[in-house]
C-alpha cells in the first residue's frame, strides 16, 4: 500500500521548458486517490521560490511548501553545527543562502554552481577545505538533462575538491538517507508506505531504497539504456514515465 510519493523535478515532471507528456494528469490522479505528494529535487541552480514559479509556468499546482530541497536542509544543517560556510552556489541561490557566509568560513556548501565553477571559484574553496574545513555537497548526481543533451551537475566538481583536498564530501540533498527522511516525515506516513520517482537509478533510486523507501526508475529525462541493472540495490521497480508509474501504484 503506497500512500504517499516523493517525485523528482527535472527529468519526471519536465525536461527543460516541457512538461512530460502525462505528467500534469498523473498528478491530478495521485492527489485525487489522496496519496501524498512532495516534489524532491536536487535542484540548486534555482531557489524554491522559482522552483515554483516555474512549475506553475509548465502547468503544475504547487506550492512552496511541497517543494523540498537541499538548500533548506543544508540552512538548518550549518546552523545546528555552528558553521559559516564559504558558498560555492549558483548565483540564483545566494538569495537564499548568502546570509548563512561570513568572512572567517568553516566549511565549504557546494551546489550545482553552473557557469560560477570557475577555476578561481573552486581554488578558494579548496583553500579552506585543505585546512580540515567539512565539504557539504547539496546532491551528489553526476549530470542532468537539458534539451541539447546531458550536462554537467555538482557531483563531479564535489569529488574534484574532495580528491584535491582529502576532504569527504558530507552530502546534505539526495542520495542522503536523512534527506529522503525529513521529506517523508512532513508527509506523515511510514517510510515503507513512500514511494521515491526518479529519472537517476543512482541518487533517487538507490538512494531511496537504502534509505528504506519504496522506489520508481522512471524511462525519462536522464535515463539511458540499462540503468535498471545499474540500480545495485534490490526491490527497484520500472515505469516509461511518471503516467505509468502512478498507474502502478494506484
Ligand atoms: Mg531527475
């Protein structure tokens, strides 16, 4: 018995400035069984405000607070352990975050930064991490789709500081098992009663699955050939899109 879906942004719901065909009918068919949904994302070019705006734009009824993301937990995270970070961040997410640096950083946050990993950029992260700071990564997914192929996301700059630095990379967003927690927590139900939706058999499938979630592999978005046996982990189910999927579990 499902009675609650943690569904991933870019990939199931959209690719780019499209919505997946099926997606918006889904949702309406999930909500109207009274299933619980949340949308988790890994997402950190853009603040949840925008993440918003933007499903509102392709069509989806939202609001904030169904979003869940890494850059909420990342600001309860350092703010429970006393850090000032220095922020590697996308410039759309400093308004979410920028209140949280100071000018004696302990720790580098590290999100999906886009044109903002620059050599200088990710040099002055390495020059606090080097000196024992923790690196905090708000997702750790390899790359993403964009219309005009697959693109660069933060977990390769994360293992390039990591590598450089000796520094484990803490992550803060998905595949972390508290993340996938905390998000099935504001809905009320017991983990093995929630259902994660992903396009990445890695960071949303496997992840939700050691974290003691149900889990969806959706053929979508960042999906390539195969990635079902790539998942690793037992119990992982597979959709052609989010249409199926909630066909399944209704
Ligand atoms: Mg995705």
């Amino acid at each position: 018995m499902i009675r609650a879906v943690l569904c991933d942004l870019s990939g199931v719901l959209y690719v780019g400035d499209r919505a997946v065909p099926g997606a918006r009918d889904a949702l309406l068919s999930l909500r109207a069984a009274g299933v619980g949904v949340k949308f988790i994302t890994n997402v950190t070019r853009l603040p949840r405000r925008r993440i918003v705006q933007q499903l509102l734009r392709l069509g989806f009824d939202v609001d904030a607070e169904d979003v869940f993301t890494p850059a909420i937990v990342a600001r309860s995270f350092v703010t429970r352990e006393g850090l000032v970070p220095h922020l590697l961040i996308h410039p759309n997410l400093q308004e979410e975050l920028a209140d949280l640096s100071g000018s004696s950083p302990n720790a580098v946050l590290l999100g999906d930064a886009g044109h903002a990993f620059t050599y200088e950029n990710l040099n002055a992260a390495f020059r606090i991490l080097i000196t024992g700071a923790p690196l905090l990564v708000m997702g750790t997914d390899r790359y993403y789709r964009e219309p005009d192929g697959l693109s660069l996301d933060a977990g390769p700059f994360a293992k390039a500081l990591s590598y450089a630095a000796g520094a484990p990379v803490q992550v803060l967003g998905k595949p972390s098992p508290d993340f996938f927690r905390l998000a099935a927590a504001t809905l009320g139900v017991d983990l093995d009663q929630v259902v994660m939706l992903g396009d990445d058999y890695e960071v949303d499938v496997r992840g939700a699955l050691d974290a003691g979630l149900q889990a969806i592999l959706v053929r979508t978005g960042k999906y390539r050939e195969g990635d079902e046996f790539r998942i690793g982990a037992k119990g992982a189910r597979v959709c052609a899109d989010i249409g199926a999927a909630t066909d399944l579990i209704l």
